[in-house]
C-alpha cells in the first residue's frame, strides 16, 4: 500500500480516531489538557501511584463526566486493547519525518 502521507501521520490520526471512539463527544475536554490521542491516555496506566495520579484521575473524571473508578477502567481498556498497543508499538519503530 502507498500514500502520500508519513507512517506517524497516519498512526497519529489512527490514534486520535482510538480516543474518539473510547470517549465521543468529550474528546474536546481531553484535548484542552494536552490528552489527543488514545495512547496518550493509556500512557497513564503506567504512572506511579501517588497524589499525583490520584488528582489526575479526579480532573479527568471531572471532564469525562465520570468517577474516578471508572476513569481508571476506561485508561486500563486502553492500555489492554490490543489494536492500540499494536499502533503504539508502530509509533515507536517508525522514523519521525
């Protein structure tokens, strides 16, 4: 297959299109604190546990209109599903152009 786009330019829309399908109609109020994409999200699941983490769950949840029970489920489907874990493997093997 060819295109006349960068494998990280695709990836990167593929990633935003992940989050909007995790989270629809909130994705604006993800990406005003600098979350635009799915792996972004799913990054979280691997931070320390500890206040920080804690006020970042509770600030998302506020966004999301959720609890921060099920902020964190949410973060962990992301991190577990494996077509992104796939993308976000291809981000990292891919050269930045």
């Amino acid at each position: 297959m060819r295109s006349n786009f960068t494998p990280n330019v695709l990836i990167d829309w593929m990633d935003q299109c992940f989050l909007f399908n995790y989270v629809g109609d909130q994705l604006a109020s993800l990406r005003i604190v600098g979350i635009r994409g799915a792996i972004e999200l799913a990054s979280i699941y691997d931070y320390p546990p500890g206040a920080y983490k804690t006020d970042l769950l509770t600030a998302l949840s506020v966004r999301l209109g959720t609890n921060a029970v099920e902020t964190q489920t949410l973060i962990t489907n992301c991190y577990m599903d494996a077509q992104l874990q796939l993308l976000w493997g291809l981000w990292g093997s891919t050269e930045t152009q």
